[in-house]
C-alpha cells in the first residue's frame, strides 16, 4: 500500500511539475512575443521620427544651394551684359557678397550639398528599413515558436485553460512589394 502510494504520489509530482514548467514556458513563450514586438514598433517609430526630418534636411540644404548658386549665375550675367563700369562694379560686388555667403556655409558646414545629404538619407533609409526587416524577422521567430508551443499536444490544453492563444505573425501588407516613392519636390 505504502508503495503504491508513493508511485501515485510521485507521478502527481512529476505531471504537476509537468504542468509548471509548460506553463512557465507559455509565459516566457507570451513575454518574447511582446518584447519582440516591441523592438519593431520601436524601429517603426525611429523611422516615423527620422524619415521626415531628413528629407526637410535635404530639402533645405538643396533651396539654400540652389539660391547661391542662382544668385552666382545672375550675377555673372550682369557683369558680362554690364555696359558700365558702375554696372560691372555693382555686378561684381553682387558675385563677391554671393561668394562671402557661400564661403559662410561652406565653412560652416563643409560637407553641405545636395548631393552628400542626399547619400545620407539614402544611407539613413537604408538602415532604418534594414532594422525594421530585422526586428520583424526576430518577432516572426519569436511568434512562430510560440504559435506552436500553443498548438502542441498536451501543451495546447494547459493553453487553453489558461486563455494562451496563437499570436499574429508580421505580414506584408498588398501592395508592399512596390518600393516608395521619395520626392523633394513638396
């Protein structure tokens, strides 16, 4: 009888640590999901917070350019249409006060062009949307594990009970396999 019991009480044992340790394995199976997710809405948010102020950047350094070297090209105009040297002296102040601003920016931000920032936003783009592929990536495996945690017999029924359920994994919404376009024209 003694024996007997002791097998009862040793097989309670073991299927109720059973138990335990599939349920702590939801939960920890539960949490990764939600972590993961997390790391993609943080990159989501990076990207919503970087994009836009990047592209004003390229925006405002491509106007700022664009004025010089709009404001040099008239004022060579005027020099060689100057019939007058009063006409070629306010000319070529015009060019000079031109220049000394460029000089100014230049100076002050040597690597400001257009076409540098226009590398860099594409390097920016590049690494954000990089990270976003890598975080969904991460929280597809993470959910994927987790899914079938949830589906495997006898786990599915300790699931059920206390209320796990399959999560979503990420997916390609229709229409993403169109790249965005960027314009600088707004």
């Amino acid at each position: 009888m003694k024996k007997a019991l002791l097998i009862v009480v040793a097989v309670v044992a073991i299927v109720g640590l059973y138990f335990v340790s599939s349920y702590n394995r939801l939960v920890s199976g539960n949490n990764g999901v939600d972590v993961a997710w997390s790391q993609v809405e943080t990159q989501l948010q990076r990207r919503f917070d970087l994009i836009p102020n990047l592209v004003e950047s390229v925006k405002g350094a491509q106007i700022q350019e664009q004025t010089i070297f709009g404001d040099i090209a008239e004022a060579r105009t005027r020099y060689s249409g100057a019939t007058s040297v009063d006409d070629k002296v306010q000319a070529a102040n015009q060019l000079e006060s031109t220049l000394a601003r460029l000089l100014v920016i230049v100076e002050s931000y040597p690597l400001l062009t257009s076409t540098e920032t226009v590398k860099n936003l594409m390097v920016q783009l590049e690494g954000t949307e990089n990270r976003i592929s890598t975080e969904r990536g991460r929280y597809n495996e993470t959910t994927g594990t987790f899914n079938l945690l949830v589906r495997r017999f006898p786990t599915n029924i300790l699931a059920g009970l206390f209320g796990f359920s399959e999560r979503n994994l990420f997916e390609s919404e229709t229409g993403a396999e169109v790249a965005p376009k960027v314009d600088f024209t707004n």
